[in-house]
C-alpha cells in the first residue's frame, strides 16, 4: 500500500479562473456574482442576451485571488464554435493557471443541444477534461420546498443521469436565496480538491492542447463543472 495520502487543499491554486459556460438566461452572470460574494456581473431577466462578450473579473476572497469569467450565451446568436473561441482569446490573456468550466444548464428544459455541452468543450480544449468534471446543481432550496432532494432529480431523469456520468467529479448543490459566503466556500474546496487530485498542469499535455484551427493555452489546465440550474415549479 502506498504512503501516500490525499490531502484536501485549503486555498485555491494561483492562478484559478472559473469559465461560465451555458445558454441565455440560465443564470450564468448570478452564479459568478455568488463565487465573488459581490455584484460585479449584471443579472436580469431579459428576452436578450445580457453578456455579449467574455468579461474577466476578479475576486479575493477568504484573501485567495481567483478569476471568474462570463461569457455569450451557447446555441444563440453566436455559434458554439465562435464562443469556445472567444472563451480561448480570453483565457490566452490571462495569467498561467488552471481554469474551471462551469457549464449552465436549466434542469426543467434539458435540451438536447444542451446535452452537446461538455463535448463541445471537450472538443475546444481536449477530452481530457472528462477528468475536471463536476455537476453544480443550484436552488436546492426550491428542490426542498417541494420535498425532493437532487438526486431524486438526477434518479428521475435519464438525459440528467446521462449528464453527470460526463461529469466525472461528481456534483455539487447550492441555494439560491443563499447570501452567506458557507456555500461558496463549500464549492470552491470541491474545485480546489478536484484540481488537486487530478493535477494542476493537465493542459501542458498534447490532448489538451489539441483544437484544429484553434490558438494553442499553454501552461492551463481545465476543469469542467456542469452547473444545472433547477427551476422552480410554478
């Protein structure tokens, strides 16, 4: 047996960017407002896109510098190709460091482009990020208001089921109506384990730097968290 044990990781590694990935209106601006613990992202209802551009913004909390990262909305005006590589130009402007997907989904009209989701990211920046997978459900305060739990959610649904098995870092919950800083706190030991376990410097490898026609990020490594936005039922 080795002696070697798994530490958990008490601050995020430097250089830590986190990508929000996802269609229009599902949340994507309010998620990074929440990592922040501050307003930095503006976060409407709106028939339109509210981000038409990536926008980098950073944050310091528990005093660990960190990125988060908004961008257009996939399956809109902009094709997926032209927002993978808006994502790239942004993230080839930014300090060496691994960078987070979380990747935007509405639970209660799980389309099928969206299940196209973590491939089309996979195809972007190599398909190694299956490793850097996790699932983030948000409004599980909703889910148990009417009496069910994220895994009877997950359990309910074959197309979600399908889903987290590509997230292979498991899933994480938050609530929305949340301010406290405990549940942020909670997701970003998640990302920092998972980056941890899995390495720091995946995107160095071939297979991750692969993308035919597409700028080369060196010295990044990705992780890829699917963030699926349950809807309360009205």
């Amino acid at each position: 047996m080795s002696n070697m044990s798994f530490q958990p990781r008490s601050q995020p590694p430097t250089g830590l960017k986190i990508v929000l990935v996802g269609s229009q209106g599902v949340g994507k601006s309010a998620t990074g407002n929440i990592i922040l613990r501050r307003t930095v992202f503006e976060s409407r209802l709106s028939s339109t896109a509210v981000t038409q551009k990536c926008r980098m913004e950073q944050g310091e909390p528990d005093g660990h510098i960190l990125a988060v990262v908004d961008t257009p909305a996939l399956f809109g005006r902009s094709s997926s190709g032209e927002v993978m590589e808006e994502i790239r130009r942004s993230l080839s402007q930014a300090s060496p460091g691994p960078v987070v997907f979380l990747v935007v989904v509405q639970a209660g009209t799980f389309t099928r482009h969206e299940r196209k989701t973590v491939k089309i990211i996979q195809s972007a920046f190599g398909k190694e990020t299956a490793h850097y997978t996790m699932a983030l459900f948000t409004r599980g305060d909703d889910l148990r208001a009417e009496g069910r739990s994220v895994e009877d959610l997950i359990g309910a649904d074959p197309a979600v089921r399908d889903f987290i098995r590509e997230c292979s870092g498991g899933y994480h919950v938050v609530d929305n109506r949340d301010s406290g800083p405990s549940q942020a706190v909670e997701l970003l030991q998640k990302i920092n384990n998972l980056v941890q376990r899995n390495g720091e410097r995946g995107s160095t490898d071939e297979g991750w730097r692969r993308a035919a026609g597409c700028a080369v990020i060196a010295g990044l490594s990705t992780v890829v968290i699917a963030l699926i936005v349950v809807l309360k039922q009205v």
